[in-house]
C-alpha cells in the first residue's frame, strides 16, 4: 500500500512539476507596466509570429496528427488529425492577418496550399465528431483567404473555394436540429448529432454568412439557424450557456453558467451575434462583457495549463484561455475609438504575461496542437488594434441575410 502511495504522489508530482515548467517559461516577471504598450505587444505577436515560422513542417503543416499527451487519449484515432488542421488553420489566420514578411508569405503560401490538398477529417467514432473543430476553423480560414487579395490568382481561387464548399458541405451535413454545431453525440447515436456548444457555433457563425455570400453553402438557412442558437444560449446575467437547455441551468455556486464560468464564452457570442447583424448586441451589452471580462479574469488565468478539462473554479478549462483572449481582442474592436485603447492595455498585459521564451503560448497539456493554436490566437489577439490586419476578411453581413 506504501509503495502504491508513493508511486501514485511521485507521479503526481511530475505532472505539477510538467505544468511548472511549463508556466516557468511563461514571462511573468517581466515588468506589468510595459507589458500593456503597443511597442510590448508588437514585439510579442513578432515572437509567436517567428515561432509559428520555425515550427511549421517542410509540407506546410503544423503539429502532431497523433496525441502528444496521455492525459488526452482515449478519444478517436482520427481526432487528433483533427486537432492537428483545426491548429493548422488557426495558425494560417495569425499568418494571414499579419504583417507580411517574406518568411511569413512564404510560410503563408505553404499553408494554405496544405490546407487545400490535404486529406479531409471525418467524424471519428459514434460519440466523437472532433472534426467539427476542423471544419469550423476551415470555414473560417477558407473564408478570409478567399477575400484576400494574394490569393487571387487563377492557381489558388478554384482549391480555395473547393476546400470552403467541403468544410460548409460538412458543417451543414452536422448542424444539430437546433441549430449549433458541438464536437460530441449523446445516445442513441445518429448520423447528425443532438447535441451543440454556444461557443463553436458562434466561432463560425460570421463566417457561415460570408460562405453564403461566396456562394458555398447550400442551404440558405444554415447560418440562421445558428444564429438563433447562439441568441437563445443568452442568460439575463449577461453569460451565456455552455450548451441549449429547455431550462437553463444556472443552479448557483460554482456553475458553470455563472458569468465567471462563461467568460471564455461571452465574447466569442457578443462578437458573433453582432457581426451578424443582430441589433441587440448593443456597445453597452459589449462594454459590459468586456468589463465582467477582465474583473473575474483570475478564474480563466486559474485554468490555464490545468491538465484535465473542467476541473477549475466554475468548470473553467484550461483550453478557454486565448480562445477567450481571441475573441476579446475581437470584440474590442466593436467598441467607439475612445474606448479601445484601455482593453486593449488590459488584453495586453494579461497575454504578455504568459508568453513563452521561445515566443509560443499554451494553456492546455503542453501538447503540438494546443501549442500551435494557442500561439496563433494569442498573436491575432496581440494584433488587434495595432494595424488593420482583418480588413480583407471583416464579415458583412446583412441583418436580412440571416432571417
């Protein structure tokens, strides 16, 4: 029993020991004061931008198409494919959006020539569709290089619209009845799953339009219907669900659906739900989430490099991290010019504070994928309000266009 005990707090101690060193890289004393500065943070997304360069395979790929970690197997063999191109397209994003550079072009091309040709995911198993993460992030992806300007040539307009058409194809194919787009099924298992996250459907939603406008999507209300999910996942304390409930569960205590336990949510829904037209994502119900935001900010920050999912205060995962430092730095961008500059300090100083020596981010398992995604967000997030690094790709859509 001894030896069993000892075994057991050894291998604990590694794990807290992986994690340390994992945040002992982070530069956390460096000083807070000119972490918040434009010069700071563009010297920051430079570092992860340099880092996804020197990380990026000779095929144009990035990570690893097989787990990194034991704490994530268990799941379908095929997921981790799409892990790997889910990573893959959120790193072509921050490629996309920056400042180009001919290392950056040319890692940039190879990108995109790799998402275009390589093998499409597919559902993994009868409860894992993990590759819907893929095709969120290649719907994203797709859309905004179809719009930009490098990519206008005859050699990449026919595999770039191809590649898109596929991703919506297997998005509409996967869209719940009620709308969303989720990552798992719940039995009894069906070919178009039941179950749906207000967070992956408002990750594509904007884009789901623009696929409409391009003449990708075949089913005109596809982006309607989530828009109506993500609207109907809104709660009166200014959060919104994890997932639909005919009755919301907000039971008090550590829920998750407690603002403090949706804040990797809140602005990737206001940010949607307003780039979709829909009127009642007023500046004050954006300034408020911004504000709720960075006041309970220490429970996202808790979260962070925490080896199992949910396992924080409010059900807080560790992976909600620079996907809610993303879309933040998103949202930011909707508030009156007056009122910028102050988050954007605040986004800032909270990124800064985590990034690696070797300029990447991670916040969960340390593993290739994670690291990829999370060094590609944190750099967009970085961008934001230092150069017009979306203007090629800023959605359009019409109210109307979503009824």
């Amino acid at each position: 029993m001894r030896m069993a005990i000892a075994a057991t707090v050894a291998a604990l101690a590694l794990v807290f020991a992986s994690a340390s060193s994992a945040v002992a890289q982070d530069g956390e004393s460096a000083p807070a004061v000119s972490l918040r500065t434009r010069e700071a943070a563009r010297a920051g997304a430079d570092r992860a931008l340099t880092f996804l360069v020197t990380s990026q395979h000779p095929d144009g790929s990035w990570a690893s198409r097989s787990t990194d970690s034991l704490f994530d197997d268990g799941f379908a063999a095929e997921t981790y494919y799409c892990y790997q191109m889910g990573a893959h397209c959120i790193a072509t994003l921050a490629l996309r959006r920056a400042p180009e550079t001919p290392e950056r072009r040319a890692a940039l091309d190879k990108a995109v020539r790799w998402l275009t040709q390589a093998t499409m995911p597919l559902r993994g198993s009868n409860w894992d569709n993990d590759a819907v993460w893929a095709w969120l992030y290649g719907t994203v992806a797709m859309t905004e290089v179809a719009r930009d300007p490098r990519f206008s040539t005859d050699d990449w307009i026919g595999p770039i619209a191809q590649r898109g058409k596929e991703f919506v194809h297997w998005l509409e194919k996967n869209q719940v009845p009620d709308g969303g787009f989720g990552y798992y099924d719940d039995p009894t298992y069906t070919q178009r799953p039941k179950w749906a996250t207000s967070f992956s459907t408002s990750a594509v939603l904007p884009a789901l339009g623009i696929a409409m406008q391009l003449g990708w999507a075949k089913d005109p209300e596809t982006a309607a219907r989530a828009a109506r999910y993500v609207k109907k996942c809104r709660l009166p304390n200014g959060a919104y669900e994890y997932d639909l409930n005919p009755i919301p569960r907000v039971r008090g205590g550590e829920e998750i659906n407690n603002v403090r336990g949706s804040l990797g949510r809140i602005q990737v829904c206001n940010w949607a739900l307003a780039q979709s037209g829909d009127e009642s994502i007023t500046t004050e119900r954006i300034r408020v989430g911004l504000q709720l935001f960075f006041e309970h900010h220490k429970f996202l920050a808790v979260a962070r490099m925490r080896p199992l999912p949910h396992e924080a205060y409010y059900a807080n995962a560790g992976y909600f991290f620079y996907f809610g430092h993303f879309y933040c730095g998103e949202v930011i961008e909707l508030l009156p010019d007056g009122e910028r500059e102050s988050f954007r300090e605040q986004l800032r100083e909270k990124l800064m504070q985590t990034q690696r020596k070797d300029g990447s981010f991670c916040d969960f398992q340390n593993t290739s994928y994670m690291t990829t995604s999370s060094t590609g967000f944190a750099a967009m997030a970085l961008l934001a309000g230092l150069i017009d690094a979306t203007a090629a790709a800023k959605p359009v859509v019409k109210p109307s266009d979503l009824r």
